[in-house]
C-alpha cells in the first residue's frame, strides 16, 4: 500500500515539476493534487475520473463503518454485558440492541 502511494505521489510531481496547479489558482489546497491529477490526465477515458472518486469515498466508507462496528462491539461487551438485563436477552434482542447502538 505504502508503495502505490508513494508511486502516486511520485508521478505527480513528476508531471507537475515544471508548473504548479496550487500555484495557478487550479487547485486550493495540497490534499487536492491526486485528484486534480486524475481528473486532469485520464478524462480522456469517459467515466474513469468518477469511477476513481467513487472507489475512494467506498474505502472511506468502508474503514468508518469498520470503526463504528468494533465500537459498538467492545460497548456491547464492556458496558451493556455487566447488566442481567442483557446477558440474558436472546441472540435476536442483542442484534437489534448492537443495531440500536
């Protein structure tokens, strides 16, 4: 992973060398470089900028909905397990109760 990132940075600074989009008024801020890049040099393929986007607002979804599910996880264990209320609910209550939290 480190590899592709690097390598993505490294061949964009290696197009942008000679003039710099921040610079231009192309772009505001330093994080924008990859996807102005993307957007700038394969808009020739119809759809690949978007479909380039869309894998990364995937990923971060996927890593938030990871982070709120181990969350809620260790609260059902730590918090709600000390209670009889919920040790001794069927497995059907606990999943609607972990859904709820």
């Amino acid at each position: 992973m480190y590899i592709l990132t690097f390598s993505c940075g490294l061949v964009a600074y290696s197009t942008y060398a000679g003039c710099d989009p921040m610079a231009l008024g192309l772009i505001k801020k330093k994080d924008q470089i990859l996807p102005y890049f993307v957007i700038d040099k394969l808009r020739v393929i119809p759809g690949l900028p978007g479909l380039f986007i869309a894998t990364i607002i995937g990923g971060a979804l996927s890593t938030l909905s990871s982070n709120i599910n181990s969350c809620v996880a260790m609260m059902w264990k730590d918090i709600c397990l000390k209670f009889d209320f919920f040790r001794n609910s069927s497995e059907g209550k606990a999943t609607i109760i972990n859904k709820i939290l």
